[in-house]
C-alpha cells in the first residue's frame, strides 16, 4: 500500500474540518467540524504505523488515546452548547460575546471603582456576604 492514499485523504478531510471550523457558526457544527480534524489525524497515526512497521504500534496506541480525547471533548462540549442554547435560545457562535466580562478583562469593578454606584457597592457586598 502507498503512503500517499491515507495520507491525500487525511489532508483532504483535515481541510474540510478547517473550513467547518472557520466558516460555520453553528456550535454544534463546530465540533463535528474538529471531530473530523481528530480523524484525518487518527488517519494519519494509523497510516504511518503500517508504513513504518513499527513493533510497538505506538501510532495505533495514539489512536485510541485521541479516540479517547475527541469523546471527552465532545461530550463536554455538548453540555456547554446545550446549556447555552437554553440559556441563550440559540447556538450562534458569533452571538455569544455575552460570556465576556461586562467590564472588560483587567479593569477595575466592584465597590472600589471610581465609577462605581452606591447600589452597585452594595450588591457586591450583599453577594459577598451571601458567598
């Protein structure tokens, strides 16, 4: 067998999970899209380890190792997408800037900001108490 069989389809399928990535923004589409990507690399692995001939089968071993991963990732995947669909009502991925911190990263919030409210400052301490 030629290398070059696994290994054209491997890129052909990493290229279609590419795409799928940069171009859907349907998180459910999303993951499939990186599922693919793990299984052109899976393809890969297997390829090379027949090529090669190793004794160890470590190529195959790294197979089932990224099976193992890609399942991980995306049952925990689901979960977050679900859970934002039924907070959210939809999966848009260029819709969930809302998970970003209202303030921006490194800027001050809570009671001690200078542009803090007084009822602001109290419900930071109201939820620090309750904390």
């Amino acid at each position: 067998m030629h290398l070059a069989y696994p290994a054209v389809l491997a890129v052909l399928l990493f290229c279609v999970g590419l795409y799928g990535v940069l171009a859907r923004r349907n998180a459910i589409l999303v993951l499939m899209s990186v599922e693919l990507m793990l299984n052109a690399v899976n393809l890969n692995l297997v390829a090379f380890d027949v090529w090669l001939r190793d004794s160890l089968h470590a190529g195959q071993a790294l197979t089932l190792f990224t099976i193992t991963i890609a399942a991980a990732e995306i049952g925990l995947g689901l979960a977050i997408v679900l859970l934002v669909f039924r907070n959210r009502g939809s999966s848009d991925v260029d819709r969930l800037t809302g998970l970003a911190e209202p303030h921006g990263p490194g800027t001050p919030h809570g009671p001690d900001a200078p542009d803090a409210t007084p009822a602001a400052a109290a419900d930071d301490e109201k939820a620090e108490a309750t904390a």
